[in-house]
C-alpha cells in the first residue's frame, strides 16, 4: 500500500514509521530543519514500546514528488487545515482516502469542502508523542491506537485494506462505525485537559492532585458531553467513567500537545478545542463557562508568543 503522511509530528512521525518498518511504501512529508534531518539521518522514534529508525526516508515536502497514493494520514495541526488540505491534489486518485488524524471534531467538513467528501475518512488518533528534536519523535506511554472510518459508517475495501495495514504494523486499531461518536468522545477529554494543563502549566497528573482543580477539569469534561449530547452525539458511560479517573491522578505524566506547543511559544489550537465547543454550546442552547474561560485566556497565545 503506497502511504502518504501529510504532517510528520508527533501523530504522523508515529503511525507512519511503524507502518513504514512492517514494510508499507511509505512518504513523509515534513519541513524544515525537521526535514533536513530525517533526510540526512532517517526518521527515528523513541518509544516504551520499542525504537524504530526508518533510514532511509522518503521524505520530501512537495507532494508533486510523490504523486497519488492509496492513503493520506493527515495529522497537521488545525490551523494548518486548509492550507495543508489545498497541497494535496497531487496525492489524490479516484479511490484515495484521507485519513484525518486531527484533533476536534469538524476538520472533517473543512476537508471535505476541498477535496471532495468521498475522500475524507475521519480518524481518531490515541497516543502521546511529540517531535523531541529535528528528525526525532519521542512517544510517551504504551498507549498507540488509530480508530478509523467511513464517514456513512459503511466497511469499504479501503478502510479494510488499512486496518489489515494496522495490523502488520502491530500497534492498535478500531475500524468504526461511528466515527462522529468516537471524535466527540475524545474531545471531551482532550479539549478539556488541553485546557486545564495550559492554564495550570502543569502535566494533567499534577493539575488534579489539588481538589479543586479536578473538580474544575470533570466540569469541563461535562460540558463537552453535555453539548455532544445536545447535538445527538452519545458519550459511553464506560468513556465518561474511564475520564473521571483520570481526575485522581496516576503514575504516568500526560503532556497534552497543547501544553508542549505553549511551552514552546508555538500556535495553540485553543479555539478549535475549546473554541468549538463554546461555539456549539452556544448554538444549542448548552452552557460552557469553563471553556469559555479558557479560550478568554489562552487566547493571547493562540499565535504563539516566545516562551517566558
């Protein structure tokens, strides 16, 4: 299967190497210094579960030099859809899918408007990791899994044809049925997190250690389900029990992206996280003080400002 991956960060860097090592034809789009690297040395992760160098790497930061593929991760950062989503034509044949890897729940649509909505699958992304150095992704935790789908919920050969992918790369992946259900479900945590560890400037694990401060981060969580559930989206009990947990804490330290990206001075995704759900919330009639909150005061970093 001849793979593009559009955005070669923490998601993309991850996925796309582990497919490239189980032998897939595999092209790695990046910029920069971060480029220049995995050119002159090969992409390398770092992972608890096991390193993987891919060397050499195609990799190339103009899709022209790749040309049609059978699937696109695309796993840019959200301010980056449109722009990203317009440099793939070159990519895409009459049966490609782009596999949306993004955070939030409506890069979907803004895909679809470009490309044509019978190549978006939509795509949830579940693990921690991050571009540590140029040409290297360090991924935090066992945690590794993509869930995947139509966006009508049907099993087409191309979905399959990726799991079977998945599969022989050995990490996790759930082809589903439901994709919007499964993308709401993790922005209840991830916009709400995101939030809390930004503001707090601390690893979720050490935010909710303060009572208070947990309380703070399940009122959040809440108004993400609760204009989910306002929109006709239903939140499994056993996701809405496994997020309370996380409140009390654990041993491993969570590291939203968002909190990377603040530290380092870079763009945040604030208003596409808890932006979107303020502005659901307010269509729909459902409140959402905490999130408004956040995005009010994360707002002056939502371009990026240089660390302190």
């Amino acid at each position: 299967m001849k793979i593009a991956v559009m955005g070669t960060g923490g998601v993309g860097g991850y996925f796309g190497a582990r497919l490239a090592a189980s032998g897939q034809d595999v092209h790695f789009i990046a910029r920069g210094p971060h480029l220049a690297a995995i050119r002159e040395n090969g992409l390398r992760v770092k992972s608890d579960i096991g390193d993987v160098t891919i060397k050499p790497a195609q990799a190339t930061d103009n899709p022209a030099d790749v040309g049609a593929v059978d699937i696109v991760l695309f796993a840019v950062k959200l301010y980056d859809t449109d722009a990203a989503g317009r440099m793939l034509a070159p990519l895409i044949g009459p049966e490609t899918a782009v596999v949306d890897l993004q955070n939030g729940v409506d890069s979907e649509d803004e895909l679809a408007s470009i490309l044509g909505r019978e190549h978006v699958v939509g795509g949830v992304a579940y693990l921690s990791a991050r571009i540590e150095e140029p040409g290297v992704i360090l991924h935090v935790g066992k945690g590794a899994k993509l869930a995947f789908g139509e966006l009508d919920g049907r099993l087409s050969p191309r979905v399959e044809a990726l799991a079977a992918a998945c599969e022989a790369a050995g990490f996790g992946h759930e082809v589903s049925e439901n994709i919007e259900a499964a993308l709401w479900t993790k922005l209840v945590m991830l916009a709400s997190m995101s939030a809390i560890s930004c503001l707090t400037r601390l690893p979720v694990d050490e935010a909710v250690r303060e009572p208070e401060t947990a309380e703070l981060f399940l009122a959040a969580m809440k108004e993400v389900a609760d204009v989910a559930a306002a929109k006709g989206v239903s939140i499994s009990a056993d996701a809405l029990a496994g997020f309370k947990a996380v409140t009390r804490g654990g041993s491993s330290s969570i590291r939203p992206s968002m909190f990377v990206d603040l530290e380092r001075g870079k763009p945040l995704e604030i208003d596409r996280l808890s932006g979107t759900v303020v502005r659901a919330g307010a269509e729909l009639g459902v409140p959402t003080p905490f999130h408004a909150m956040a995005l009010a005061l994360l707002k002056p970093f939502e371009k990026g400002r240089p660390p302190a």
